[in-house]
C-alpha cells in the first residue's frame, strides 16, 4: 500500500483534493494582501504626512478597497453552492456506477 503525503499546499490526494486546496490558500493569500493594503491606506490617511494632492488619492483609494473588502468578506461568510463539492459529489457517483457495471 502506497503511503500518502497530505501537506497544507496540496500534494497528497487526488486531483480535486490538490486544487481545492490551492484555490483556497490562492484565496487566502488575496484576501491577506488586500487587508495589509487597506491597513496601508489608513496608515496614510490618518498618521503619515502626506501632500494635500496626494491626500485626495489616498482618499480615492480608501474608498476603493472599502468595495474590495465588502467583496472579500462577501467571500468568505456568503452562503454559497461549492461547485468543487459538486464536481467531487458527481465524481464519486461515476466511480459507483462503474463499480456497480451501470455505466453503458
């Protein structure tokens, strides 16, 4: 019996097992670089010292990623159909069939 290395990058598993894996770090990982961003942005508006021009970009841009952060969090907590869930639940539905010889 081969023995299966499971890691928290993928690598161990099957195929959809590895890409749901990724696809949620890959998401993860967005979703961490846009919080730092916003973080970045207060930063500026409200300790730095920054240009009066360049304020009114900064201001532009917060409210830019204030619609990037609803998004994001819309991500994360929205109930949602899983299409990989789906595709894994499909799967294995074949697999029985071709077990069970119904599969013409």
């Amino acid at each position: 019996m081969k023995k299966v290395n499971h890691s928290l990058l993928g690598g161990g598993g099957s195929a959809l097992e590895n890409r749901k894996l990724l696809n949620f770090w890959a998401r993860f990982v967005i979703s961490i670089a846009n919080a730092f961003t916003f973080l970045v942005l207060l930063y500026l508006l409200f300790y730095a010292d920054v240009k009066e021009t360049s304020r009114d970009l900064v201001n532009i841009l917060m409210g830019a990623y204030v619609a990037v952060l609803a998004k994001s969090t819309d991500y994360w907590f929205r109930e949602k159909k899983d299409h990989e869930h789906e595709e894994e639940m499909e799967s294995s539905k074949a697999k029985y069939k071709l077990k069970k010889g119904e599969n013409q």
